[in-house]
C-alpha cells in the first residue's frame, strides 16, 4: 500500500517557467512533509518542508503548498533553472517521536534551456 | 567530511555470501536511520537508532537483516545469505536530535549500491 504517491514520473519544463510537482497521501496520521531533491550516485539532500498546522511554507525559488482536506502537497518552483534538474521525492513523517519517512517514487524534473 | 560518509560505495555480491554495509554518520548526529531504494522506486525505511539503542527496525524485509550501532556513532547494516531480491542502494540518514518538534532534518549519505548476482 503505497501511502505517498506521486503519479508523475517525469515532469519537462521551459527555462524560466514554473514547476510544479505534486504528491498525494493517504495516512490521516502524517503530519511533516518534505521535499527532497537527488542528483545521480548522491543521496537524497533537503530541499522543504512543511507541518501540517501550515498552508504555505516559502523559501526562495521553493513554495509548498499543503491541502490538509485532499490529503495533497505540491511544490513549487519559480523560476524553473536547469540546475534544478533532478528527482524530486516527496516524503511524509508521523512527528513528534516517530521521524521515519514514508517517501513517494519520485518525479524527475528536466528543465528545458 | 562534514557530511554522512557510506562504504563501500559499490558491492557486488554473489547470492548466498554475507555483506556489511557501515555508515559514519555526522559528528554529534543523535539519530541514524537505514532506509533501501530499490531502481525506480523511493527509499523505504528499514531501521531507527537514538545513540546505540535501536528504537524502530519494522521496516527490515527478514532476519537475514541486521543493524548494529554499539556505540552510538558508527552503524553497520548486515545481509546475510544474501539474494537477488537484496539489490537496491542502501541509504544512511543522521539528524541531530531525535523526538523533538519540529522535525530534524535527515542528511542522507550517498549510498551503497549492492548488487546481487
């Protein structure tokens, strides 16, 4: 049972332009969200995050919104550059005392220059 | 380095043999987790330490798995008898402190690429 799913495996945006990724969950008992950017042979590095008491969290280039009612985030990227070109996960955390996360499998952003 | 440190960082297995993966987490780091990403697929947790105590290990597919961290720093996840089926990149994560609000960000290492032939 997949409990962070984000449906786009791959995601083609123009220079310049906005990106925006999007994940769904389904566990009511999630309550941080996060964003993490992975570049080949590395690992996974922090982009954004989000609690579930907020809507909005900014951060540069970078916003996530949260839709707690859908059970939906996405993230934001504006302007879109080429060295944002990468996969993007988005995970998900119970809190306070349990900070495993439940990742999605990941969109693979390219910027088009 | 200042970062989350992984060896080896490639391993090739024949099905059956043992291996042992370590991970040098960030000084001072609290909490260390083990998490397999299978090709295509997001990292799926495996195992949770708080200093050497290890809290959470729902996550390890069989007993064949098994982590350790006797001292609170260094971790080693080991396979036994490995499989076909154990092939994936095994990443380490570390944060600062565990159990707090807000959450503690994880910095993961690069990774172990195991492959089992």
């Amino acid at each position: 049972d997949q409990q962070v799913k984000q449906n786009s495996p791959s995601l083609s945006v123009q220079e310049g332009r906005i990106s925006i990724l999007n994940c769904d969950y389904t566990n009511s008992m999630f309550d941080y969200f996060l964003w993490y950017k992975k570049y080949p042979a590395e690992g996974p590095t922090f982009l954004i995050s989000i609690s579930s008491i907020k809507d909005k969290n900014e951060d540069g280039r970078f916003t996530v919104f949260l839709n707690k009612s859908a059970k939906h985030l996405s993230l934001h990227i504006v302007p879109s550059q080429p060295g944002d070109s990468a996969v993007y996960f988005c995970a998900a955390s119970a809190g306070f005392g349990n900070e495993k996360l439940t990742f999605g499998t990941g969109t693979r952003l390219t910027i088009i220059p | 380095g200042a970062g989350v440190s992984q060896s080896p960082r490639y391993k090739v297995a024949k099905r059956g043999q043992d291996v042992a993966l370590r991970c040098d987490p960030i000084s001072g780091h609290v909490s260390l987790f083990w998490y397999q990403q299978a090709l295509g697929q997001g990292p799926e947790f495996l195992t949770y330490f708080q200093n050497e105590a290890q809290l959470d290990k729902s996550g390890l597919p069989s007993d064949r798995f098994f982590a350790e961290r006797p001292e609170g720093s260094v971790s080693t996840l080991k396979i036994q008898r490995t499989q076909q089926e154990d092939s994936a990149v095994y990443l380490c994560a570390s944060s600062l402190w565990g159990g707090l609000a807000p959450y503690n960000e994880q910095f993961f290492g690069p990774g172990t690429r195991l492959t089992v032939l």
